[in-house]
C-alpha cells in the first residue's frame, strides 16, 4: 500500500513537470507569432524570370541570340503588402472619383471623362535631339551629294553645286546620358529632318561604333530611333552614363521648296552652314519626268502603225518640255501621216483621219506639233517653220506639267507600199528634253521606254505553188490540153502587213534551164480565154483585172493572134489592185495546149512543157520561184 502511495505521487510530480514545460513553450509560440504577425509581409511582384547569360547565348560572332533577359532578383523585386494595401486604396479612390465624375457629367459632355482618366497616366515623350535644349548633343552632320562627274562628295559646311536629287544625311551625336535615356524616354531618340529633303528611306541602323543598337523609323521627315533595351540596361548596369553614336538617311532634295529660294538649300548646324545650290532653273534641270514609247497598233490591212508616247511628270512638275520623236533606222520605209506640217499647230483630243492626237488631265492645255529636220549633234531641239526637210522627224512641244501630271502623244506612220518591207526592221527613238532662259535639258530614260521597233513580215510558207490542176485532156484533133494553177497564200498569224499590187508572172519553158525555142513554141500556147483569177476562192470579175503578154519575158503587150507568146503577167487595174492581207489568198487558173505537130517537130511521142511561176508585189520580193 506505501509502495502504490509512493509511485503515485512519483508521477503526479512528473505530470507538474510537464505541465510547466508545456505552457513554457507555448509561451514562446504566442510571443513568436505575435511577433511575427507584427512585421509586414513582404510579396513579389517581379514577373521576369531569373537568368544570368552564359556562353549558350551568343553565337560564333558573339553575337547575343538568346531572347531571355538577363534578370537577378533584388529588394525591388518585392514590396511591402501596406505599400500595396494603400497603393490598392489609393487606385480605388481614383476610380471612384472617376467613376463618380462619369455618371455625373457625362450627361454634360462626355470628353470631360477621357481627359479626368488620362491625368492618371504619365506618357514618356521621346528624347528630341532637334529641340533647342538638347542640340548640344549633335556634333556634326554631313551632307553627301553627286558632283559633276556623278561621284558622291561629304560637306559639313561651306557651298556645292549637286547634279542629282539623290541626297545623304549623316548625323553624329554623343554625351547622351544612358540612364535618362532609358528611363525618361523609354530609350527613344527623335530627330527632325531637314525640311527641303522628302522620301526619306532608311540606310543603315543605329551605330555606337560599329555596333548595330537599334531600329529606324522614319515617318512626316521626322526619325526615330528605338535603342535595343538589352544593349541600353547594360550600358546602365555597367555604369556607362553616355551614349556616342551616328545614323545615316537617304532622300531626295524638294524641289518645289528650293525653286522658292532661287535653288538654295540651307542647313544650319551650330556655326555651320551647309548650302546646296541647284540654281534657278532647278526645276528644269533636276525635275524628274518619265517617257514610254510604244508601238501600239498594226493596222495589217491598210498598212499603218500607231506609235504612243506617254510623258509623266513626278512630284515636283517640269517646265518647258519637247519630245524629238525619229526614225533611225529604214526611215526610208516610212512617212508620218495626218496633217503635220512644218508650222507649229496646237493639238486636239480628237482621234480623226489619222491625224496626230493628244490625250491629257481634265483642265489642262494642250500642247503643239510640228515637223522638222532631224537633228544634227549640235542641235537637241530643231526649229519650226523649215520649208526644205529631207530626213523627217516629229517635234511635241508639251510645255509645263504639274506635279504628277501625265499626258500621251499618238501617232500614225504610213509604210511604203513601194519598197520591199519584209524583213526590214523600222526603228523608231523618242528624246524627252526641258527648255530654260540658259540652256536644253534632257532626260534621263530607259533605252527600254525610249525606243520602238517594227518587222514587217510576209509569211506564205508552203502557201506559193504552182500545179497541174487536174487531169491532162487529149482533144479530138489529137491535141493535149494541161490545166494550170499558181496559188499564194499569206498565214495570218505570223504575217503583218498586206502586200500591195500582186501580180502573177508565168513563162513556158522546155526543160527548168531552158526556153522553147521558136520552132517549138508556135506549137505550145496559152489558151487566153481559159484565165481565171480567184481571190479567197471567188471568181473576180475580168473588168477587174488585165493581162498582158511577151515573146522575149521582157517587154509585154496586149494580146494578138499573129505572135506566139510565151509568157504573161497578170496584174490588177490601177483603180483595183491586187491587195493580199494576212490570211487572205488568191490564184489564177488557165490552160496551156499542145498541138500534134510539136510532136513530129521533135520526133518523140512525149513532150515536157513547163511553167515557172513567179509572183511580185510593190512591197514584197518574193523567194526562188516554182516551175511545173
């Protein structure tokens, strides 16, 4: 019984023990959590990825390619939850107010609401290099233009005298703080081009050094340059506190800007003045203008080509223009046609009989024409009013174009009906000039847009024969009768113009190299009363067309019973030649006897009569002829 005693209160002893142990600890739990509770919580807000670049981020040139930035989170990274609490009541505040402003003016006038929500929000403007605050940071800027012998010169002040349009701006800066840069400007620089320039293209990039560190933009003659974020914060990072750089840009002069300023351009820089002097007559000289010249149409049956040339002027006009319009080439097969004459005449609207016709804007005045002697190398436009003109040329004196202005000339030639054509290629060259108080101008055009050319050409392959036209008749007094056919024929698709007064020559001969001789051929004659001529397989009326003979093949005569002719020639009327367009054809048919006494004359019971038939046209020499 003492022993239960004692153990028990052994263990009532311990149970004290612990007890205390225990509310000791739970003592320091409750100071701990109170504790811990009292400081604030602390949150992260960075939504960028920790990384620190290795040598897997940059290639064999050391270039950078990896697309993660280089991130190491600090202290800002994370902020105070009563910062947020009272950065989240301060936001709901605001809208608050905002929203209260909405529903109690918005029945006023609602731009009032955008312009209370806009105050809430702080827009970085770009970096202005152009402001009068910050042109310190330009240290030079050079002017590169074509000097005379069109080799590109740099000026960064002083006078120059360009010959072309064509301009390069380069611009050096340095001392631009990296840190303000990057953030009071979102690292965006701008620059204002010079106002006498336009068409700016970008040419090249963003330099420090030789170092690509950015994009260019160019928009309203203004640049912007947006800096590689990555290449900025590392310059920041490093404690690199000013940028150097340069930045080159392509454009063309203005015109219309400089004429206003005798052909000035100035470009003040510091103490520097850069002038570009183009002259008064800058628009004559440098405004640009474009030509085509075409052949436009082939008029297959009456024989006419239809030229155009188009004058298109560009965005600063032209004053004073004249196109020199030749033919350089078998001028001989060709004569402008309509009324042109030596006298200058003013143009009309109106396609009519083949008369020259100029097509223009609505509200614009039409310019003149006239004929001329084609210029010799000393002279680029020939006078008007010459009586005596033996190599021909056309003058189109447009006067002034506007901006953008577009006009065409057409024309119509007349190809020789007298002259072989076929194969003989025509070539045509348009010149394009502009006249000033000082001197002629001419312009700068493709040899593509300023020339034409022209083939004519005659294809009456297998089409040109000549043929037994059925089947050889022995007559009742023992005579033969042969039935001929000349046939020609022009292919439509590869020919291009008529051939003029055709005509059918036919001679009898004994053998391909040699002529009947006289004894024989009283014996071998034409039947004149058999020939037939047949045009796109329809008979022609016999008024139409004549028939003449010969008994040497040279001189040819009307027909008589007491001759024995052994040839002919078949022509059409001089009111009603015989005119052959592509795809048309035509022949004749006649017979030819022989009478039983040739026979005896040779002392054979066969004889050979043979035809060779040749066929000529006033614009067309035809190949070997054929014999049957």
């Amino acid at each position: 019984m003492q022993e239960y005693l004692r153990r028990l209160l052994k263990d009532k002893a311990r149970l004290r023990k612990w007890k205390r142990i225990m509310i000791a600890l739970s003592c320091i739990v409750v100071v701990c959590t109170v504790y811990a509770l009292s400081l604030p919580a602390q949150t992260m807000t960075c939504d960028k990825e920790e990384h620190t670049h290795t040598a897997e981020c940059y290639d064999d040139n050391n270039e950078l390619i990896c697309e993660k930035e280089e991130h190491t989170h600090t202290d800002d990274c994370y902020k105070q939850e009563e910062v947020n609490e009272q950065e989240e009541v301060v936001k709901d505040e605001l809208e608050t107010i905002n929203n209260e402003q909405v529903s109690q003016e918005s029945e006023e006038e609602t731009t009032t609401t955008t312009t209370k929500e806009t105050t809430t929000e702080t827009t970085k403007q770009p970096f202005d290099l152009s402001s009068e605050a910050n042109k310190d940071k330009i240290t030079s800027v050079f002017m590169y233009y074509k000097d005379a012998d069109d080799k590109w010169q740099n000026l960064d002040k002083g006078d120059a005298k360009p010959n072309s349009t064509e301009l390069y701006l380069k611009v050096e800066f340095d001392k631009i703080n990296t840190k303000n840069l990057l953030e009071q400007h979102n690292g965006i620089l701008l620059y204002s081009l010079p106002d006498f320039m336009r068409d700016f293209e970008k040419a090249g990039t963003l330099l420090a050094g030789d170092k690509n560190i950015g994009t260019i933009e160019i928009e309203k003659n203004k640049v912007k340059f947006t800096l590689d974020q990555t290449y900025l914060k590392g310059l920041v990072d490093k404690g690199s506190n000013q940028l150097n750089g340069s930045f080159y840009v392509k454009g063309q002069i203005d015109l219309t800007k400089i004429n206003q300023n005798n052909g000035e351009a100035k470009l003040v820089v510091g103490d520097k003045t850069v002038t570009l002097n183009y002259g008064p007559d800058c628009i004559e000289k440098f405004g640009s203008v474009d030509m085509k010249k075409e052949m436009s149409n082939v008029d297959k049956v009456n024989n006419y080509l239809t030229y155009t040339v188009t004058v298109t002027a560009g965005k600063d006009g032209c004053k004073d223009l004249y196109v020199v319009d030749k033919f350089t080439s078998n001028a001989n097969l060709v004569s402008y046609a309509g009324n042109i004459s030596s006298t200058e005449t003013t143009l009309t609207s109106e396609d009519n009989n083949k008369d020259p016709f100029e097509t223009i804007i609505s509200g614009a005045t039409h310019g003149k024409i006239y004929k001329a002697s084609i210029p010799d190398a000393t002279t680029k436009i020939p006078d008007a009013g010459v009586s005596d003109i033996t190599n021909p040329c056309i003058v189109w004196h447009i006067g002034d174009m506007k901006p953008n202005e577009s006009r065409t000339l057409t024309y119509y030639v007349k190809l020789n009906d007298k002259a072989n054509l076929s194969g003989q290629t025509i070539k045509n060259n348009a010149s394009l000039y502009s006249k000033s108080s000082k001197d002629i101008y001419e312009k700068k055009v493709d040899d593509k847009n300023r020339n034409a050319e022209f083939t004519p050409k005659i294809d009456y392959s297998n089409q040109f024969t000549k043929t037994v036209n059925g089947n050889i008749t022995r007559n009742k007094d023992c005579s033969y009768t042969i039935p001929f056919k000349s046939y020609i024929s022009i292919h439509e698709a590869t020919s291009n113009y008529t051939i003029k007064n055709l005509q059918f020559y036919d001679y009898l001969k004994h053998d391909l190299n040699t002529e009947i001789n006289a004894d024989l051929l009283q014996y071998i004659h034409f039947d004149k009363s058999t020939f037939k001529l047949y045009k796109n397989n329809s008979v022609v009326d016999s008024a139409k067309y004549n028939i003449k003979w010969s008994t040497d093949n040279t001189e040819f005569k009307e027909w008589n019973d007491k001759d024995n002719f052994r040839s002919f020639v078949l022509s059409g009327n001089e009111d009603t030649p015989i005119n052959l367009s592509p795809g048309e054809s035509c022949y004749i048919t006649y017979n030819v006897t022989v009478k039983p006494e040739a026979f005896a004359k040779l002392h054979t019971d066969s004889i050979n009569a043979f035809n060779r038939f040749i066929a000529h046209a006033d614009n067309r020499e035809f190949d070997t002829p054929f014999h049957n």
